[in-house]
C-alpha cells in the first residue's frame, strides 16, 4: 500500500520531473539514488523516508532520506555495506538494513532486501566461475597511487 496520499500522487505524477527520462515502454529514473524506474512508491524525491543501496566510490552503500529540520528536501545519510570473503553475511546486512531503514515502505524495504540479494547472487556468481570479487576501494586507491607517479614524473626538473 502506498503511503502517499492521492493528491499527492496526482500532483507528483503530472509536475514536471528533471529526472525522468521516456523511453518506448517505460518510464526511466536519473536519480543517482532511485531504483532507476519512475516509480511514487520508490520515488527519492517524493516520499519522506526513502532508501536504496548504490555502489559508490567508497564501496556498496546504504543511503537512506529521512525528513530534517535544517533541509527541505530531507537528510541523507551514508551507511556502507561490507560483504564478508565467503558471502555468508546476507542476513546480518538485512538486519542492519530493516534497523537503520527504519519509516520507508513496505514496498522500499522488499525492493531493498531483493536488491542486497542480487548483489550477494551476483558475486556467488562471480566467485563460483572463478573471477576476483569487485572491490571498489582497492580499484580507486590504485588509480590514486598511478596519478600521484605521473604527477612527479611531470614535475621532475630538467637536467642539462
């Protein structure tokens, strides 16, 4: 069930939507936090509490909005997400998940909870064929590491 109302609904369906993007038969998301569907129930801008795990540059996190004070449009905040080596912590990170997603619907949280357990098929996947598991900090200290040796190779004076 919804939690928006259906005045609401109607008005969030009808208003102009940076983020939305049509296609032949559907209706895609831009937003770096949707589910990458135009959907109210999942929508990050429309409802109040809202989550969704993304894969960031720190690694596989869980964001999730809540109403704030300070910030019209919600607070978010940054919760990572660590996969143990052998894939065995699925159901500890639901339980992080349902704790820290405290306010989002019913229909957030079973997309949330199929999302993690794409993820966790996915590197089962992986791991089962043999591939190293993709881990995204390890990617980006590298790059870091191979620009900071240009870097110096391009400031080293001329000698004559």
């Amino acid at each position: 069930m919804s939690m928006l109302p259906l005045d609401k609904k109607v008005l969030y369906s009808t208003t102009f939507c940076a983020y939305r993007e049509f296609k032949e038969n559907k209706i895609l998301c831009q937003h770096k936090y949707s589910f990458g569907i135009c959907d109210l129930d999942l929508c990050p801008l429309a409802q109040e509490y809202f989550a969704n795990i993304v894969f960031l540059p720190e690694g596989i996190t869980l964001v999730v909005k809540e109403p704030s004070d300070e910030k019209v449009a919600g607070e978010w905040r940054k919760i990572p997400l660590s996969l143990s080596s052998d894939l065995d912590n699925e159901d500890e990170l639901i339980e992080l998940i349902k704790r820290e997603a405290r306010g989002i619907s019913e229909k957030n949280m079973k997309a949330l909870i199929e999302r993690l357990h794409r993820i966790f098929m996915r590197y089962q996947f992986l791991k089962d064929k043999g591939k190293e598991l993709p881990i995204i900090q390890e990617e980006m200290e590298s790059e870091e590491e191979s620009q900071e040796v240009s870097e110096e190779e391009f400031n080293e004076p001329e000698s004559t």
